[in-house]
C-alpha cells in the first residue's frame, strides 16, 4: 500500500523524490519523508505525519541537498500514523536509511533480539528492524548486508536502502510487494508503481520475488538472495504521463469514469480478429476444454467475477464458481476434473490473489490473468495473462479498470457460448459507444446526487446479474462518500433487509432482466411502502416502473447479460458526485488504498 521512491543521478534528489511520492499518493498514506545523503557523506532525513503538502513545506524551511535518495509514503500497519514511526527508518548511527512497504511478520522475534545486542528502537513499527538488521551485517559491503537482512524477514517487503558510506549506489529488495526501475541516460529510479517514473524515462526493469539490485546513476545489477546475478529485459512503457494526469478534470475518478468508452474500445479490440472474438491459442485451447471455472479476486475484482459467473454459465453451460481470493487461498480446496482458475487483479500485486494463485499452482490447476498492468507479478506467475488495456487508473476507487475487466470477461462468454454467438458478439462490438451516450448524460445523474447525497443509508438490490453489479455499486459510495450503502439480492429483500428501510433510505433497483421485471416491480413497491425513495435504473426502452418509481435513469438498450457495463457506470457517477458534495477527495477515500499488497 505504501509508496516507495528513489533516485541516484546528477540532479538534486529531493525535489524528484517530491515529484514522484506526489504521483503516489492515489496508494493512499497518512505521513511521509525522505533521506537524501549529501556531498560531505551524511544521511539527512525528513520525515513528517500528514500529507505530502506538510513535507513539503518541511524541506523548504530545511532543504537537504543531494543526488541519492529514498522516499516513502506510509499507510499505518504497525504503530500509529505519527513523525517517529514515518519512514526512512535509520540504525541507531544514522547512517543507514530504509524505506519499506510490506508487512514483517517476525519483526516482534527479531526486535527482541536486537534490543539484546543493545539496538534502542524509535519507533513502533515493524519496518524499523530492517535499518538495524542491516546494520547488524553491514561490514563494508552493503549488498551483502541487505541480502543477508532479507533472508531473516518473514512476511513482505520492498525495501530501497541507502548509507552514507556509499553516496553512489542504493540497493534494493523485494518479495511479494512491487518494485519498479527505471532506466535512463543520466539517472537510475525506483517506485512502486510507473507513474512515477514516466517523466524521466519509460525504459523499466520489474524486479521479482526474492531479489536484491544495486543501483547507481549508470547501472543495475540484479541478483537472488544467493548472490547470483540475473539477467532482466528492459521494458518500454507504452503510455505517456499525459494518460496519468488529470487533463482538465476537477478529479481522477471523474476523468477514468469519463475514459471508460475509450478504455473499453482499446479492450476490445486487443480481444478481436477478423470480426470474432480471438485469444493465444493456448487460452482458446483451455478455455473450450475446461468443464469447470473458478474465478477468483478481491473487492472491485471478486465483483467482475461474480458478473462473469452468471453469464458464463447462461451462454456456455459450463459450472463457474466464483471465492474471494483471501478466502480461496485458506479454504480446502477440492480440485476438479478439467478445473481452470481466472484470476482478476487490476494491479496484479494484490497480496491475497498472489497467495492464491501460488497455492493453485502447486495444485497443479492451470491458471489465467486478467490484469491492467504490463510486467505485474501476476502477469510472471500465472501460466497465461490476459491484460487490459484500461491505461494508467489512479484513483483508488475502480472504475475503467473494471469495465473493461468485465468486458474480457464477457468475450470469453462470448467465446465459449453454445448458441450462435451473433447477437453477443454484436452487443459486445457497441458497448464502448453505449457507454459515450451515458457519458454524455453524467449531468442528469449529477443533478439526482444533489438532492439524495444526505440520505444516510442506501440500499442496491437486483436479480442475477444486477445482483452482483449491486455489490460493486454499494462498494463504490462506500469508498468514497462514506456512506452505509449495502446490496442484497431483491429477493431476500423480505429475509431481513426490509426491517432496515424508512424514509431516510434510498433504494436503487437495478433493473435489466426482462423476465425479472414484475417480480423487480414488486420489490421497489415494497420499500415504496415504508417511505424509501427508489430510483431505478433500467434500459430506455422499458415503462414497466414508471408507476413505482420516484427517478428512473435509463441505460441504451444493449444484451441484457452485458448490461452491467452500463448499470455501473451510473452508479459510479452517483458515488462520485455524492463524494464531491459531501466535500470528500474521491481519489484518495480514508483508509484505503489503490494497490493492496498486504493482507
């Protein structure tokens, strides 16, 4: 969750560092700081709580000069968001800086026994016991101290290292938690994610699992935790930093919301040759020959999967099961004959969903990714990946990045349907220009979220499909409005969920199932009946709500299974226009964060 930087080159670090932890905050933190060594070989660090604004002003009023350095924004794990337990974290001379994103799950064992050889600790946080390990094992070589360090931690990390004994050179690590380098003529970077690196090069190096790099202004050299140098291929990144700025919108969310036509066309067409619906031949080859789905993710992502389920099973017959990935990889899992796992992870570094694929693997379950993220640990570990092509999604609340989920999702229906597969192929040709159209409305959703943004609960309910784009839509005002939304399926509205509804309720009913409409209908009488309001969101076509309704916002016509597309997207524009009103940051929600590599 965390962000990590760094950079070793020519120019001054700490401004670059600024730079790129302010790309980073869409991670979500609640302090930051910076260790940057200076000409005369001391390791000055500033470090603060709060957001990055306030460390900001803090290297202003006390710069620090210097063209190696660290940085880092934290999201509280172990100690309270406060100055001594922000990162660097140092050894007790203060002449090592670590920075860390990852959980150590032995940090109490190895704390322990540092304070027997008389390490005084500063801070409560698990991290601090790196800066001290590597201390420990530090003896001239500071590659061989970190590998030695990192083979003493359980749990994740990525760590950046500095010492002021070495001005030139920053070493890093990784295991389960991502770390990026980036590669140009005069400077050498590290992040946790590419943004940061895009206005200084796009020439990138993945760093993998249970490998330490050094790094100068020049170079990179990888190796396993044995000492062995690797060889890795550098990357280009294919997107620019404009596709990561914010072009003109008050907000991220809004601009990714508003870039979903786009997204979706992009999806589409890596998903289509020659008019059909086209994947690796392996993929194709697996996907026919599979008599069992399961699928798996976590929040945003579990929810694309439980969409996918009922499609999948509609048009294919084949048996789908959908488990949350942190769930998945905890349960006995009974593996079945002709079983094939999709993943979903828009980051692919979610930690749950890695554990998971890892735990299939050994199984020997074949598995397939769908992520957003070119080079992710996923992307390595799965036997075969599927990307979308949503772009850069800052803000942490999903948006594109699950629409065009859904949408491979949905070719791979389309793939497998049984039918004549016509009518799905040409639903799922026109669904980027029927998403423009709703785009184009966003102004009749915006007025409707000015006059219900203070109901204090909100309940989504719908059948089938509209069930499950009901969980993503509750999960998206929650996020970010901070509102009690829940979603239930309209049938057990009667089982529980109708003790809750009164006049400080609003009830969105997702409505596209034809043959669901009358008992929809009946359902949306019931909260009418003790006072909810109900809006209904259902396709242009359709007037069997018009009698029930208080608002109806309506969708283009498109196949009934691919609805969710649509039905979301308003959905995530009500979430956005209620955070706006209410005076929240859509991009940064409380608590939260974009990429969650921990569990």
């Amino acid at each position: 969750m965390c962000g990590i930087v760094g950079y070793i080159g020519n120019k001054e670090a700490s401004p670059i560092l600024l730079d790129a932890l302010r790309k980073l905050e869409y991670r979500g933190y609640d302090s930051a700081g910076i260790a940057v060594i200076t000409e005369d070989k001391k390791l000055n660090v500033r470090k603060i709580k709060g957001r990055l604004s306030n460390l900001e002003l803090l290297v202003q009023q006390n710069p620090v000069v210097g063209t190696c350095g660290i940085g880092h924004t934290r999201w509280a794990t172990h100690g309270e968001p406060s100055d001594l337990n922000s990162h660097p974290h140092t050894d007790v001379s203060q002449t090592i800086a670590v920075v860390h994103n990852g959980i150590i799950e032995n940090h109490a064992q190895l704390r322990t026994w540092l304070e027997r050889h008389q390490v005084s600790f500063a801070s409560q946080t698990d991290s601090e016991v790196i800066a001290h390990l590597i201390d420990f094992h530090y003896n001239g070589d500071l590659l061989l101290a970190v590998r030695e360090t990192v083979k003493r931690l359980d749990g994740s990390y990525a760590i950046a290292v500095a010492c002021s004994e070495h001005p030139d050179l920053l070493v890093v690590a990784r295991k389960d938690s991502p770390l990026v380098i980036g590669r140009s003529e005069d400077a050498t970077l590290i992040a946790s994610d590419v943004p940061p690196l895009l206005s200084h090069t796009r020439q990138v190096q993945y760093l993998e699992d249970l490998e330490v790099a050094t790094l100068t202004c020049d170079e990179v050299h990888i190796y396993t935790l044995d000492g062995d140098e690797v060889k890795r291929e550098i990357q280009t990144i294919e997107w620019d930093m404009e596709a990561a700025e914010k072009c003109g919108f008050e907000h991220f969310m809004l601009k990714e919301i508003c870039e979903q036509p786009k997204a979706l066309r992009d999806t589409l067409r890596s998903r289509l040759k020659d008019g059909n619906v086209s994947f690796p031949t392996q993929v194709e080859t697996l996907l026919k020959g599979a008599s069992h789905l399961l699928i798996t993710g976590c929040g945003t992502a579990y929810h694309a999967g439980m969409v996918a389920s009922y499609v999948i099973e509609q048009v294919a017959g084949v048996p789908v099961e959908v488990t949350v990935a942190s769930e998945l990889r905890y349960r006995v899992h009974i593996r079945k004959e002709g079983e094939v796992c999709i993943l979903i992870s828009q980051s692919g570094e979610t930690a749950d969903t890695i554990a998971a694929l890892r735990m299939l693997k050994e199984r020997g379950i074949p598995t397939i990714a769908i992520t957003n993220v070119v080079g992710c640990t996923i992307s390595r570990e799965a036997d075969w990946v599927l990307y979308t092509q949503a772009g850069p999604e800052i803000a942490v609340a999903s948006t594109k990045a699950f629409s065009t989920q859904l949408l491979s999702l949905f070719a791979i229906a389309t793939l497998l349907a049984k039918q004549e597969n016509t009518a799905l192929l040409d639903a799922l040709m026109n669904l980027p220009n029927m998403a423009q159209l709703l785009i184009d409305r966003q102004e009749d959703i915006q007025r409707f979220a000015a006059s219900q943004f203070n109901k204090t609960k909100v309940f989504f309910m719908g059948r089938l499909v509209d069930f499950a784009i009901s969980l993503e839509s509750a999960l998206k005002l929650k996020e970010i409005s901070y509102t009690h939304s829940e979603a239930f399926a309209a049938g057990e509205l009667k089982h529980g969920p109708i003790a809750l509804v009164d006049t400080s309720t609003l009830v969105v009913a997702i409505c596209t199932q034809p043959s669901l409409y009358a008992k929809m209908d009946s359902n949306i009488k019931e909260v009418k009946a003790r006072g909810a309001t109900a809006l209904v969101i259902t396709f242009e076509t359709v007037h069997n709500f018009d009698e029930c309704a208080d608002v109806i916002f309506r969708i283009p016509q498109t196949h009934p299974l691919f609805s969710p597309i649509l039905s979301v997207m308003v959905s995530q524009l009500y979430a956005y226009y209620c955070s706006v009103l209410k005076g929240n940051d859509p991009d940064k929600p409380r608590n939260l964060a974009k990429s969650v590599t921990v569990e």
